[in-house]
C-alpha cells in the first residue's frame, strides 16, 4: 500500500506539532524546491531517504 499525499501530510504535521496545512505547504515547497533543482541537473540528497537525480533512458518501444 502507497503512501498517500494526506497521510504524508498528517504524519509531518503530528511530528513537528503543527497544523495540516502548514505542513502540506512545507511539503508543497519541499516538492516546488527539488523540481526545480533537478531541472537545472542539480542531484538531490535527502539524508536517510535517498538521492534523486534525472537520467537519461532509452525511450520505450
């Protein structure tokens, strides 16, 4: 079972004992923030997640 955004959202705003929707704007800026970095091909370290970065693939066919 995935993980969803409102799930993601209460369990953030439990954590840091604040209100749902500032935690879905911290979340919403995290999201913003990282997007933008990996387009200009910056990699990302998320410390105990992992690291994103975008790679080129083959198309499918």
């Amino acid at each position: 079972m995935a993980l969803t955004k409102d799930q993601l959202v209460a369990g953030i705003a439990e954590a840091i004992d604040a209100p749902k929707t500032t935690a879905r704007n911290a979340l919403e800026q995290l999201g913003q923030i990282v997007a933008d970095q990996l387009e200009n091909g910056v990699e990302i370290t998320l410390p105990g997640i992992g690291k994103l970065k975008v790679a080129e693939r083959p198309a499918r066919t």
